[in-house]
C-alpha cells in the first residue's frame, strides 16, 4: 500500500455503499484506463457481494501496451481509435457505462462530450497531489441534480451534462 493508501476509510458511511450500489445496478459495463483496470482487477480472486457484482458487469480497457485483457474476466480492450469506438459503444442498446478513477481516459471523453453525467464523492480531505478530474483548458457545463452531505464530512454530488447553447447574433 502507498504512503497514502486507505485514507478514505475513516470517512466510511453506508450511503456511499448505498450510491454505489445504485449506479451499478444501472450500469452493465464499465470503462477503464489500462492502470485502473489493472488495479480493479484484483476482484477478479474476491468472494464478496461486490466483487461479484464487479466481475460480472462487461468491462472494457482502453489500453495501448496490453496484449490482452484475459486477467480479468469479461473483459475487452480497445488500443486504437478510442474515440470511434467509445461513440460506437454508447449507441449499442444496454444500461449505463460506468468509470472509474482513469484520469487520462477521462479527459479525452470530456474532451469529446462523451460523458453524460458524473456521480462524485467528495472527501474532508486535501492530500496536496493528484490527478485532476476534468481536462485543462476545456469547459464543462454542469446542472447539480443531487447532492447529500454525509454525517462523516463526505459529499455526494450528482451532476448532469448541459449542453451550452450560444446565443443569437
């Protein structure tokens, strides 16, 4: 474990478990940067409710070093025309793409208005370092259509992608 691994923990309350649980239950796939996928993939070996869960959902990796993505069962990849292809995967009928973490990943999606909303949980907490969640120089228009302060200092906000109309000349 890093030096800052396991800091969430004391925040811990069931309706973080509870939000999860939600938007999982909406989703059947999930997209993941090569290092992310890499990490959740230890779920893969795990015998509990949500690993299960985890392991069932249809799980694509955008990835450009990886031969193949057998470690992690229903898994895919994509490593070429990232873009393309996550356009084609969201006409496909079925339930909701999930992402998680894959910081590089997702500034590309935003880049390209390919994320419709996002689901945040928002920590107590300033670790000094990290990864940014939306890409320098590029406007996101948000609309909040949730939010709950949780008793341990977390916040969960949900917020939907607005489409910016420019105004008459």
């Amino acid at each position: 474990m890093r030096g800052d691994g396991g800091w969430t923990l004391p925040y811990w309350h069931d309706d973080i478990g509870t939000h999860f649980d939600k938007v999982m239950k909406q989703a059947d796939t999930f997209l993941l940067g090569r290092k992310t996928w890499q990490i959740h993939s230890v779920f893969e070996t795990m015998k509990d409710p949500f690993a299960a869960a985890m392991n069932k959902m249809n799980k694509i990796v955008v990835t450009k070093t990886l031969k193949n993505a057998d470690a992690w069962r229903n898994s895919t990849r994509i490593n070429k025309n990232v873009v393309p292809e996550i356009r084609t995967l969201k006409k496909k009928k079925g339930k909701n793409i999930l992402s998680d973490g894959s910081s590089e990943l997702m500034h590309t999606l935003i880049k390209h208005g390919l994320v419709n909303e996002f689901h945040l949980h928002v920590y107590p907490l300033v670790l000094g370092k990290g990864k940014r969640l939306f890409p320098k120089d590029t406007r996101v228009n948000l609309k909040l259509v949730a939010s709950k302060a949780l008793p341990t200092g977390v916040t969960y906000m949900e917020y939907v992608l607005v489409k910016r109309r420019l105004p008459h000349l």
